[in-house]
C-alpha cells in the first residue's frame, strides 16, 4: 500500500507551486458556469479532483494547466448544476477562482 502526505498530489499531477497548501480539512465549495465549466474553493488539482469524484464525473475530464477546471460532461450538466453541494455562477467568476481570486 502507498502512503501519501496529506496534501500531496496523486501519481502525474503536479500541484501549482502557489497552491500547494490549498489542501484543507473544510469540505471544498463547488462553483460551475452554464458553459460547462467546475472548479472549487479551496482551489487546487488536488481538490478538482475530488470534486469530480464527488459530482460523479471522471477525472479523465480534469483540463490542466494554469487555469486548471473539470469540464462537466454534457450528459451530467443538469444533474450537477441541480446539485445542492453546486453554487451556479459566470464565467468570470470561474475564471477569477482559477485565477486566486475569492468568489
């Protein structure tokens, strides 16, 4: 069995240097656009990652990179814009999250 320290990413993800304590004990609040687009707070792979896993979406739908988010499947995007755990908001504040910005 592989132990991992909290807070460290899976095997392949490398957290953004500036977010490396992202990690907390608080649940993460969801946020989502209408354009498909996932993020959390605290915002983190670590923690999209989790996300998708909550709302039942594949992590094979994780877009990295420095403005990192979970495309929702358009199958699953009524489903997780219904969730309760899901805050609908713009674009711009899904951006803003992506960028550190608080929502």
């Amino acid at each position: 069995m592989v132990t991992r320290q909290s807070g460290t990413a899976p095997k392949g993800i490398t957290p953004s240097p500036a977010r490396k304590g992202s990690v907390s004990n608080l649940p993460p609040r969801y946020y989502a656009d209408t354009h498909r687009h996932l993020v959390c707070v605290p915002y983190s792979r670590v923690n999209l990652l989790a996300t998708a896993d909550a709302l039942g979406i594949g992590r094979h739908w994780l877009h990295g990179g420095p403005r990192a988010h979970v495309d929702i499947p358009q199958r699953a995007l009524q489903r997780v814009l219904a969730d309760e755990r899901v805050q609908v908001v713009s674009q711009r504040t899904v951006l803003a999250i992506t960028k550190g910005e608080q929502p």
